[in-house]
C-alpha cells in the first residue's frame, strides 16, 4: 500500500511484504459508507470529530466491522496499489514478497484433521464460492502432483494459495512488468510444532525466523531444534542482503533470480532450501485463471 502513495515516496527505499499483498482496497464510495454507518452506531454526527476524539477507542472498535483496510481516498491514496498494475509512483523500489504454505490453518475453522472426498468438494466449493464442477476441477489439479498428500492437507494448500498464495504471484508479477527493479518470491514450508504439528505451516510463522527470535516463538515453533536455527540463520541474512543492497543473495542460499514471467522463481524456505517445483506455482496460477474467469 505505502508503494502506491505518493508522500510515502523515498521514505523507504526497499519493501518485503510477507503474506500480505494488497492488490485492491476500499474505494472512497464504500469507506464514506462504512464510516457513516460506525458514526450511526456511535451516535456521532458525520462532521463532529471533537464528540468522536472523546470517545474510548474501545468503544469506537466494537462500533466497525472486522476487515477494515485501508481506502482509495483519490489523495493519500490515489489508487489501487497493485491493480490494474504496479505503481509507477515506487517503479525503482525492490521487492521481497511471499508467504507461507498453508495459510490458513491459522484460523479455526480449518480442518485439521481427515476428511472424505465429498467433504474436501464441498469445503472448498464453499470456500473459493467456485461451482461443484470448478471445485472438483481445482481439487484434481492440485491431487495429480500430490497423490499421497490427505484431503485436509489438500484442503490447507488450496485455500491458502486461494487466499494468499495466488495473489503473491499476480503482483510479482505485475511488478516485473513494470521492468524498474526487481520482485524476489518466496515460499516459507517449515512444518511448526504447536498442536503437535497440526497446524502445519501457518499464517505468522515466518516471521521468528525472518527475525531470529526462535526461543522468544516456541509457542508456535515448538522445540528449536539446529535444523530450525539453521533456517532462521539463513532466512534472516536473506532478509538483511535485501534490507543492504535490494538483492537477498548470499553465502548460504542457492541462487535466486527475480521474478519474471518466463522464469516464475520462487525460493522455498523448508527443512530443505531451494527452488519450488513447478507444482507449487502451477496451483497458484490456476487458482488465478479461476479467479479471472
């Protein structure tokens, strides 16, 4: 979002953006909508900012509605950040984007246990709001490069490029085609140990080794164990070569070529690190063609 505003322009002069892409926000129509409806639950008159500064902030939180972003106000933010493209306003700014294999075993009502055919169907079905035909289309994609992986687990990768992993590459991609710098993509695969490992690779669970904080996150880590730090040791230098110099290469890590639409690099970060195989990319984008259709 800060790469689509012009007064955030030179403040910053390197962006990673981890599990969160922001392609399109509110529009200035639909935020006055919102804003007038929490004002009417408030009691506040639209142009009566001294009676909303007294109020609690608690107060002013339980009157809006979860999912707020930010709006396309035509000023601070004159755009949509990464569509129709990237903007020209951050074209010389590099990029590190990604995020993590099975987003959405963060929240709660993701099946972390067996399921049936039918249910994986309808689950997704659901989820992606695709018919049963396009459901099951997707589903048998994403099975003939994993035939041994459960349905649960089948259900966690699909809705998670669905949600997050998808939308990774339409805006690298957009980026690259702005041809000013670079987009570098990664994929973060270590399996974490809480819930005796059912939660798989969960939205946040990049970031204690983005940092490398691993005893300060055991609640979601479980045992550090080297195999663990070892990652965290070359993730977070990754990281620092970008912050540095716009690159994340160095000592340590396999080459890793920008993002481009002939070669769509991603660098996976696992018990193992080293280039996606074409499945992961493959699901992604079909997740893409689905969403355009």
């Amino acid at each position: 979002t800060l790469m689509a505003m012009p007064s955030a322009q030179g403040l910053f002069h390197r962006a990673i953006a981890q599990s969160g892409t922001g392609l399109r926000w509110t529009s200035a129509e639909e935020g006055t909508k919102l804003a007038r409806s929490v004002l009417e639950k408030l009691g506040v008159a639209p142009n009566d900012l001294a009676a909303l500064y007294r109020l609690p902030a608690e107060k002013i939180a339980a009157a809006t509605p979860p999912g707020i972003g930010p709006v396309v106000d035509g000023d601070v933010l004159p755009r949509n950040p990464f569509d129709p493209d990237a903007p020209a306003v951050s074209a010389q700014v590099p990029m590190l984007l990604g995020s993590n294999l099975t987003e959405v075993t963060f929240f709660n009502n993701t099946p972390l246990e067996a399921i049936d055919d039918a249910t994986l169907e309808k689950r997704i079905a659901a989820y992606t709001r695709l018919d049963a035909a396009k459901a099951a289309g997707l589903i048998s994609q994403y099975r003939k490069a994993r035939a041994e992986t459960p349905n649960h687990v089948l259900y966690q990768l699909i809705a998670s490029d669905w949600w997050m992993g998808g939308n990774v590459h339409l805006q690298a991609e957009r980026k690259a085609a702005q041809g000013g710098a670079a987009a570098y993509v990664y994929q973060f695969a270590m399996p974490q140990g809480a819930r005796g490992g059912k939660l798989n690779v969960p939205h946040t669970a990049e970031i204690a080794y983005v940092f490398d904080n691993l005893k300060l996150s055991t609640a979601l880590v479980g045992e550090v164990t080297p195999e663990h730090q070892a990652l965290a040791d070359r993730m977070s230098a990754a990281w620092v070569n970008f912050a540095r110099t716009g690159n994340p290469n160095g000592a340590g890590l396999p080459a890793w070529k920008p993002y481009s639409r002939a070669d769509r690099q991603v660098m996976v970060f696992g018990p193992k690190i080293g280039v996606a195989p074409a499945a992961v990319v493959d699901g992604a984008l079909a997740v893409n063609a689905l969403k355009a259709a």
